[in-house]
C-alpha cells in the first residue's frame, strides 16, 4: 500500500483511477445478455429453465423451481441456532432504523376552494436477486428485503442460483424468511433478471427489481430498465478514512483491509495529516494482511486501488472525499463531529475509532446497500424510498378554477397549445 503526498494538480488521477474501475470493455457480454433477455421473454419457463442447466448446471422445472415450505423447515433445521438468533436481531435493528423512514400522504384543502396534495403507496410488488456460490451473503438479503416489507409490498419475490444439487443454501432461505420474502425461487444470472421483469409461467412479473450480482446480472438490469424499476447498479466495494494522529493505526488498518478482501477491484483509501501516523498504518495493514484468509485478493486489491495519502489539513481531506464520493467513509479524528458538517457525498458516514464499517455491514441498522464509484454524488442509500410511488391529488371548485383560468390560457396560447385553452374556456 503506497503512500504518497496530496498535491492539488495530481489530484485528479488518484480520483480518476478509483472511479474507473467500473469502466470495462464488456465485448460480447452486452450481446449475450440481450440475447438471454429477449429469450426468456420470449419462451418463458422453457428458457429460463434451458439457461439455468446451462450455467447453473442444474435442472429444474415448473415444480421444483419454487422453494417449499420442507425446504425452508430443513433450511432452518441445517443453520446454527445462534446464527439465526443473530440474523433475528439484526433484522429487528434494521426494521426500527427503517421504520423512521417511512412518510404519509397528505392534503391541504384552501380556503379558496383548491385542494392539493400527495399519495404515497408502496409498490404491489419487489424482486430480490441474491447472487449464489461464494457470494451469498444473508446480511444483503435482510438489507434488501426489510426496507421493502417495512415500505408494505405486498409481494416480495426473492431469486438466486441454486448449487448443483438443486438447492439453494440454508443461510440465504433463513434470512429471506426472517426478512419477510413471500416467494423464492431457484435461478440466477442475466436469466432470472429477465424471468422477474417479464415473468414466466411459473415466476411472477414484478415491479421493481434490486439487488446485487455479476456483470451478466448488472447489464441484464439494464436491458430490462423501463419494463421494471431498478435500483442503481453497484460496483466494486469501496472505504475512505479521514484519520488524524489520534487515531488508532491497528483499528484504520483493519477497517482499509475489511473492504479490501471483496475483490481485487475494491478500493481502500486513507487521508492522513499525519506522515507518523501514514507509516504505523502502512505497518499494520502489511502485518494484518498475512494472517487473513483472503490475502491474495486483498493484495492485488490494495495494489492496484489502495493508498495513502497525506493531506495538509483536513479541510484538503474533506475536499478530496467530496471529489471521490466514497460508498464508506469513517472519520477518525479527535473531534469527528466537527467534520461531519463538510462531508457532503458518501453513501455512509461512520464516526469515531468505536464505529468500524463492518458494524454498518450487519448490525447498526442503517442500510448497507450504497451507492458505489463516485455516485454518491446523486444516488442515495437504499431505503424505504425505494419501495412507494408518489401520486399528485388536485381538486378546485369552480371559483378557485376561475382565479387561475386566465393565467392558463396565457401559458397554453404561449407554448401554441391551443386545445389546453380551449379545455379552460369551455368551463367559463
């Protein structure tokens, strides 16, 4: 892990170099992809069934593709009882945090004889993709799916790649049912996207679709983009720390390395005041490394998206975090409160050596699912936004209609409207 000193005129290269990592050459995979989701549109259960033994290398059908309620009883029968306690909890901190989320539709009637406002109502239905193999992870399934059953989807439709002996792991179908999932089905990849935006005869269409996964799965989001909703789609995981010399260099160095053992394109920044300090930091990092099991991926990750780097002051810090727009960003200074008023794009803001990022991960509540390269500068994490629609609701008596007749036909005749005119005028 380099250490290298800030200056404003390199600045742009450290920042273009972590947010290109999402930026590939896909070649044919956008071709592939299209061509699965124009497919199972298509031909339904027959594709998607055809593609799952293709790539998932195993074969099911309209009466296995569903998981049954024996599979869930052996699901919970195979994970350790305290895994499950911990999963509970975790869901329970997860619903309150998202509970504060939630809004009301209101009115405001006039004196005037207008009435205004908004309905909010949740979406009637949401699909989940949960990746499978090395990359099922419970914590996302509760992420994903409690924010949607807390906003009151009525459906909630959960799908991820079986293993070859048919199943999917335990883990994930305890965590669906903690979470609140209606319905899981067997299946992944660009095909089980296709399978929830079109629907097929045996997986419902749904309204909107989130969730993680491959580049199949993220091009295959896209092609489906307009049929369904979508959440953003998320790149390579990502840490900032803002540290000073009060900060504890075993506590950084073990939270740059908690991001970096994702995948090699993960990114692990640190912004230091300190050169003393950058050094313990760069020690502990190298030391920490070689007892942890996925070193190999965190040293290729560190290599190639790891620094740090010394700033002047913390204002410099602060500037080039607002420029990176980090999905995790710990402050771990003296008075980290004092600094929280300048951040203004991350996905996450943990504060103090006492708030590591992983407690964000599975326990603290707030949502982990964050917006990735840079695109915190716009996007926000998921929430309970994601999950309602917004309706505007008008209504005017014929003397508040009259008060603002005038103004319309003005607007309408400017713009060369004339039928919006002429619908006012026929009410005068």
């Amino acid at each position: 892990m380099n250490i290298v000193k800030y200056k404003v005129n390199e600045s742009s290269e450290v920042i273009n170099k972590i947010l290109s990592r999402s930026k590939f050459d896909y070649g044919d995979i956008p071709a592939i992809v299209e061509k699965i989701v124009d497919d199972v549109k298509n031909n339904g259960d027959e594709a998607f069934f055809r593609y799952t033994k293709n790539f998932d290398k195993v074969q099911i059908d309209k009466d296995t593709v569903q998981v049954t309620k024996e599979e869930i009883d052996e699901a919970y029968d195979l994970v350790d009882s305290e895994l499950i306690e911990v999963m509970k909890r975790s869901a329970q901190r997860i619903r309150v945090f998202h509970e504060k989320q939630k809004r009301i539709s209101w009115l405001e009637p006039e004196k005037s004889g207008e009435l205004l406002g908004q309905l909010i109502l949740p979406l009637k239905s949401t699909g989940v993709y949960v990746p499978g193999g090395k990359a099922a992870y419970p914590s996302s399934v509760l992420m994903n799916v409690i924010p949607a059953k807390v906003a009151g989807v009525e459906k909630i439709v959960m799908i991820t790649p079986p293993g070859k002996d048919g199943k999917i792991t335990p883990n994930t179908i305890v965590a669906a049912v903690e979470a609140g999932v209606t319905h899981i089905y067997k299946g992944g990849g660009a095909q089980a996207i296709a399978a929830l935006a079109f629907g097929t005869e045996s997986i419902p269409k749904v309204d909107k679709i989130v969730g993680p996964g491959n580049i199949y799965v993220a091009l295959a989001k896209r092609c489906v983009f307009g049929y369904v909703g979508l959440d953003s789609v998320a790149g390579p995981s990502e840490i900032l720390v803002i540290a000073d010399k009060s900060a504890n260099p075993a506590y950084v160095a073990a939270d740059l390395l908690s991001q970096a053992e994702h995948d090699e394109l993960a990114s692990a920044v640190l912004l230091t005041t300190s050169a003393e300090f950058a050094n313990k930091v760069k020690y502990e990092v190298e030391k920490q490394t070689e007892s942890l099991e996925r070193k190999e991926i965190i040293k290729k990750s560190l290599n190639n998206y790891g620094a740090i780097i010394i700033v002047d002051n913390i204002d410099s810090a602060v500037e080039l975090c607002n420029e990176i727009a980090p999905e995790h960003m710990e402050i771990c200074t003296e008075e980290p409160f004092f600094v929280l008023p300048k951040i203004k794009n991350a996905g996450a803001v943990f504060l103090g050596n006492y708030t590591p990022e992983p407690l964000g991960d599975y326990m603290a509540g707030p949502n982990h699912v964050l917006p990735t390269s840079g695109t915190a500068k716009f996007f926000s994490p998921l929430s309970v936004d994601d999950f309602i629609k917004k309706s505007s609701v008008l209504a005017f008596s014929k003397e508040a209609f009259e008060k603002l007749s005038d103004d319309v036909i003005k607007f309408a005749e400017a713009e060369g409207l004339t039928a919006h005119a002429n619908s006012i005028k026929v009410r005068r």
